[in-house]
C-alpha cells in the first residue's frame, strides 16, 4: 500500500503545529513553512508558552488577507491560535 502525502492526516484538515518544542532560532521559517504547505481551507493549530505579536505582524505582512487568525485559547502559558489558509 502507497502513502499518499497530499492527503490530510488530521480528519478535518487542522494540522497541530507546537512551537515550544522548536528551537528559537528556527521558529519563525519553520512556522512560515509549515504554514505555506497548506492548502486553501487547512488550518494549523498554533501553540505556543506567549502571545506572539511580532510573528502576527510578519504573518500579516506575508500573507495578507490570504490567512485568517483566530485565538482558541489565550490562557496565560498556553496560547493557541488557528491559523487557516483563505486564498
């Protein structure tokens, strides 16, 4: 049997990204290249321990009105943001 990469792993198309356990020098291209893999309508889950505003302002930069950014829990060490691919 042949694995089909382009098929989704995670059933309704969110992929977990938990960027606490990313070195620091290689956060952010790991999470602009996690997130250019995606496809319209994917979304990735983003952990972190810290509300990351200066990633969101580069993300907005890149990628514009093409991802939409929505806080699922903005609890204090745990923040998680979904990040889904619009266009």
């Amino acid at each position: 049997m042949t694995h089909n990469c382009s098929t989704a792993i995670v059933a309704d198309g969110t992929y977990p990204f938990d960027a606490r356990g990313v070195a620091k020098r290689f956060r952010h291209a790991a999470i602009f290249g996690a997130l250019q893999s995606l496809q319209v309508g994917e979304t990735m889950r983003f952990c972190n321990d810290h509300d990351p505003l200066p990633l969101l302002a580069q993300l907005d930069q890149r990628f514009g009105s093409g991802i939409k950014m929505s806080y699922v829990s903005r609890a204090p060490g745990e923040i998680v943001i979904d990040f889904m691919i619009v266009n």
